[in-house]
C-alpha cells in the first residue's frame, strides 16, 4: 500500500509505503531546510501520524539532494529574540529528539548533504542514521564557531555513538566530516551510494542490526575525576588555538561536560541554560550574523551546476602554487605551466608540504592529491581544460599578449581567469574578441586560510560566465563574493589601508612589535607590519599607488624607501622582521610608553572609514556583505562584526 498526504504540510512531504511512514524535509522558503517552530511542530503532527497508523518504521530523510538539514534558522536567535517563545522552541526540540530515540517506532535518518547543527541532533536521535557517499554529504556542529551550544542532545548523543575523546574533539573544532570519516569514527552506522541508499535504509528498518557502541575505556573516562583531568588538559590545547575570551563556547561545552558527564537526562536542562547565556553576549550576535551572512554568500552559487573536473594554472609563484594544491585538495585535476624550471620544483616542493600537512596519516588520500597535479611546461592543459587560471606577475602587455593567445587555444566554452588585483580587467579584456568571458579570480592570501573568493567582473560580463565563476568557487568550497572592477577591489583596499597605518606608526617611531601586538590583540590575524612582509613589501607599493590614483590613500616614504633598498619582507628575509627559511626570526624586544587602546584606534578605524568610503562609492551595496568580506576575506576578528559594524557599536 502507498499513499502520500501532503495538504496538511508545508515543509513535510509524507507518504507511507506498507510498514514504512515516510517523513521528508521540503522546508517552504529554505533550500538549507533550516528548522524553525513552525517545521518542528509539523515533524511531531507527522510523528503522532505515524503512531496512528501503526507501521512498524520511520525514515527521515530529505528532499533536496544537496542538503539534510542545515540546522536552526539562527534569524530567530538574532536580535533580542522573545526568551520565553525560544526557550519553549528549544525545549520542545529536546522533547521530540527525546521521544525519538525512546520509542517502540523504529527511526532511521537517511541522510543525503549538508547534515549541520540542530539537523545534525534530530539525525542522531533516530535509532539509527546511514548516509550516501555522495560528495556533498557532510556531518558537522558548527555551533561553537557560531558562538552557542549544540541543542536537541547532539553532545550526548556524540558521546554516545562515538566515545569520549573523539565526540569532544569533533564538537569542539566544529569539524567537519566526510561520510567516509563519519562512519569511520561511528557518528554513523551504515553508508550507500546515492543509487542504494534506499535499499540500505530498508535492510536496516527490517533486520535491526545491534549499533556499535564506544569502547569500554569511553565508560571510565565519565567519571568525574577522568572528566575533571580531560577538561583541564582539552582547555589548555584549546588555549593555544583559540581566544578563549572572545569565543567561549568550545570552552563552555567542556565545562559542561565536566559538571554533568555525557548522560542526556544531565546535560540537557544545563544546556538551555549555557546556549541562553552565551546567545546574550554581543560577540555571539556578531558570530550569529555573520553565519547567516556566510549563507547569503554561498546562496549565490547556482543550486544545480555542471561540476569543473580540470584546471590549467599558468605561473607557480606563492598565489599559483597555492591555488593548484587547494584545487587538488578540492578533487580537481591541476596542470601546471611555468617556463622557469627551477621555480616549477619549487612550486612542487611546496605543494608537496601542503599535501603533507592535510594527510599526514592517510597514505592514500595524500597519493591521490598529488596524482592530481601534473607538470605542463608546453601549456598542452590550455586545449583541454575547464577552467584556465592565469596567475603570472601583473605585467599589462605580458598579461594582454598571454589572455589573447588563450583565447585563440582554448575550447570556447571554458573559462578564463586572472588572479591580479591590481591590473583593470577592462584594459585586459580589450584584447579578446570576446571580453565577456573573462572574469577575475581574487584569492586572498593566504588562499589555505582565507575563506573569501572576490569575483571580478565588468558590466559586460556574460551571466553564463559568472555563473561558472561561482560554481567553481563553490566546488572548491570556498565563498564568493562578486566585485565589479575597481582599483584594488574591496579586501585588499581595506586591508592596505590597516597596513599602511601601521608603516606610518613605525615612521614616527612606534617600535614594529608594538604596533603588531596591538593589531593582534585587537583580533586581527596578523599586525599591520607582519601582513606587509607576507604579502611582499613591493606588492604593498605597487597596490597603494594603484590606489592613490583614485582615492586619498597616501603611500608611506618609509615604504618606499625599504623596497628601494632591496628589503622586500619574508620573499627575500628582510622587510620589518629578519626571516630565514620563510621563518620569522625572533625580533628584539622593545619598549614603548604610550597608549595601546590609542594605538588599535588609528590601526582600526582606518579600516572603518575605508569601507564607509566603498559603500559611499557603491562598490558594494550591501553593508552587511561587505563586513562578511573583510572578515572572511582579510580575518577581522568575527566576534567583532566586520569594520562597519565595530565602528557602529563603539559609537554607541
């Protein structure tokens, strides 16, 4: 018998086949099927229906390939939400999870994409939970990075499936794990492919295989002076990555466990208390926003595209090398061209040591992504490729010539791609005899850290063309941001301008340690000085002069003066800082008696000003996606908000 009874529901679909009730999320409005009050509440109607009608199984599953359930519709967390609706959506949200797993109905979550947060809980709260190897399956609590708690059990139920240290580390670091890797470390029980998952899904719900359970020692490190001895040691390695202070939630979730042990009954009410602290913190609504900003960007990649397989990268400087190991590590095929030999090892040396760091205990994955790569002197990658990525110096008629010859060689329907940030892409793409293919790749640097990838186009820019950017972007899972052409686009103007400060700090004789502690103390990555030796003084002069042709930005003498005399930072081991193997040496202490908070004022608010400065000229129109850039593109510290919005809160 199979019938299916939809009018009722509008983020359900329901239908039931014999002995089998199935439940799918088609969230109205939401392609990440984000859970709100209005989805649970039609998940427990469904539940109570499935009771009625007494079949034997559940199986929740989901109606958009790419995704399970992305998790809380964190809207409703935003901006002084009502504490008692949230509170009673929480609970209500544990309740069901509850009454999930305790229930004579079997329950199984087939799991297909993004399976994330609260989605995440509500999977592992059935009996049992198998996945596809389809690519996009994926299996993470993102929550801490969003600075609250996972909810609806998630953090007893890890600890259940897959033991103590494993289940704290992977809530901790909001990992993120391959089905592959899920199964491996028995967040899950059981994986298909796409094709059988179905048919895996029925096995299960017909023979109730018994689940895997922790190993015996997971039992002793619950008790409570094996958890007071693993909470101190997991926030002393906490310590060391994290800035505790600013993004408390990891540290919160041990504490946690500490005071309750991994049993659900325990942890749960101590839970809705922890998430209703951290989510009145200033630094977790800036966390929160920047979330559903992150959204916002990846929901500009088209939802069903053609999937890139090759990538011929022209130049193995430090922004090529870089680009062809992450495109390896994406699953992509990466030729690369460089006439220089000697800079081509180099390039594959270096390749090689990203390789290394990613793999390190996994022999095959490592052998994999290096067979990825190729070495392709001639270009014969230019007849054949997806995707062509010129990444040579930023030399106009070098770069004109090279774009031309491209075009004649390549098929007409790849796309073709500069890296530079500095060069108009109107005077580039007035040498094709058909401009509106080319488009600007902007990698920000360094491209293993940083999540942004600015799209730069112009006004002619074929949309078929822009739409290959972003799916591109997206296979190697990075963000996009589309830009149209302007001097120094949006990441670097902002970021040269916290940069150029602090060469002018140090021109009035503020000691280099200082000014760089100050901006790390602030939150950003790096000071202002250190950013200038990784990105190569030279490159500083030649962006700041671009960009004082256009905008009031002053380029320092000191600057000038320290390229001149040969001092090009950590690509030649001398610029602010001595380095020697790309390594900094330990700079002399200094002294300094004037005023830190003064100091991160006029290193910040220049950033401030300059991205006012972008909206006013309608570079970007969106004030909130322009603050996301800066953070995701130049590491401003999240739980500040971006430029635009630190500059709002202090004023209040």
């Amino acid at each position: 018998m199979l019938t299916s009874v939809t009018k009722d529901f509008q983020h359900l679909t329901i239908r039931r086949d014999q002995q089998v009730f199935w439940i799918g999320l088609d969230v109205k409005n939401s392609n990440r099927n984000l859970l709100t009050p209005e989805v649970l509440a039609e998940l427990q109607q469904a539940y109570q229906l499935a009771q009625a009608l007494r079949v034997r199984a559940l199986i929740l599953h989901s109606n958009r390939p790419q995704v399970f359930s992305a998790g809380l519709d964190l809207s409703l967390l935003q901006n002084n939400p009502d504490p008692q609706q949230l509170l009673a959506f929480l609970k209500a949200g544990q309740d069901f999870c509850a009454q999930l797993s305790s229930s004579a109905l079997i329950s199984l979550a087939m799991v297909e994409g993004e399976c994330l947060g609260a989605g995440l809980s509500l999977a592992l709260a059935c009996h049992y939970c198998v996945a596809t190897t389809h690519r996009p399956t994926r299996f993470s609590f993102p929550e801490v990075q969003q600075g609250i708690l996972p909810i609806w059990g998630g953090i007893s139920r890890s600890l259940q499936r897959m033991g103590v240290r494993p289940a704290l580390d992977f809530l901790t670091h909001a990992s993120i794990l391959s089905t592959e890797a899920a199964l491996k470390k028995k967040l899950i029980d059981a994986s298909a492919s796409a094709e059988h998952i179905k048919t895996l899904a029925l096995r299960y719900i017909a023979g109730q295989p018994t689940k895997t359970t922790p190993p015996l020692s997971s039992v002793f490190l619950e008790t409570l002076s094996a958890r007071v001895l693993i909470n101190n040691q997991l926030q002393r390695k906490l310590a060391k990555t994290q800035d505790i202070a600013h993004y408390p939630a990891a540290s919160r979730l041990l504490n946690l466990w500490q005071l309750t042990g991994g049993g659900l009954a325990a942890l749960q009410p101590m839970e809705l208390i922890a998430f209703k602290d951290l989510l009145e913190t200033s630094s977790t609504q800036n966390l929160l926003r920047l979330a559903e900003l992150k959204d916002q960007l990846k929901a500009l990649i088209p939802a069903k595209a053609e999937v890139y397989s090759s990538v011929h990268i022209i130049g193995a400087g430090h922004v090529g090398r870089e680009i062809a190991a992450w495109c390896s590590l994406s699953g992509l095929n990466v030729s690369i061209q460089e006439v220089n030999l000697e800079n081509l090892g180099y390039a594959l040396e270096r390749i090689r040591s990203i390789f290394n760091a990613y793999f390190q205990k996994d022999a095959a994955k490592l052998k994999a992504a290096t067979e990825r790569i190729s070495v392709d002197p001639e270009g014969q990658g230019i007849f054949y490729a997806d995707l062509i990525i010129d990444a040579t110096t930023d030399k106009l008629a070098n770069k004109q010539e090279l774009l031309a010859r491209l075009e004649e060689n390549s098929r007409p329907d790849a796309l073709l791609a500069i890296t530079s940030s500095t060069l108009p892409l109107e005077r580039l793409a007035a040498v094709l005899l058909k401009p509106e293919r080319l488009i600007g790749l902007h990698f920000l640097y360094p491209i293993l850290q940083h999540e942004l990838v600015e799209i730069i186009h112009l006004e002619l820019t074929a949309p078929s063309v822009l739409e290959q950017a972003y799916t591109f972007v997206k296979q190697i899972n990075k963000l996009p941001l589309a830009v149209q052409s302007t001097p120094g686009l949006i990441v670097n103007r902002i970021l040269l301008t916290y940069i150029m400060q602090g060469i002018r700090l140090c021109q009035q004789n503020v000691p280099p340690v200082t000014i760089d502690k100050a901006g790390r103390d602030f939150g950003m990555p790096l000071g202002p000085l250190e950013w200038a030796d990784l990105l190569g003084l030279d490159y500083c002069w030649q962006l700041g002069d671009t960009l004082a042709k256009t905008s009031p930005l002053l380029v320092p003498d000191l600057l000038v003066d320290m390229v001149k005399a040969g001092k090009l930072g950590r690509k030649n081991g001398t610029g602010f800082y001595r380095y020697r193997h790309g390594r900094m040496l330990k700079p002399e202490r200094a002294q300094w008696e004037g005023n830190i908070s003064a100091l991160q004022d006029k290193l910040i608010n220049q950033m401030s000003e300059e991205a006012a400065l972008c909206l006013e000229q309608g570079i970007i129109e969106n004030p909130d996606l322009l603050d996301a850039a800066v953070v995701f593109g130049a590491g401003f510290p999240a739980f500040r908000g971006g430029p635009l919005q630190y500059a709002r809160s202090s004023r209040k």
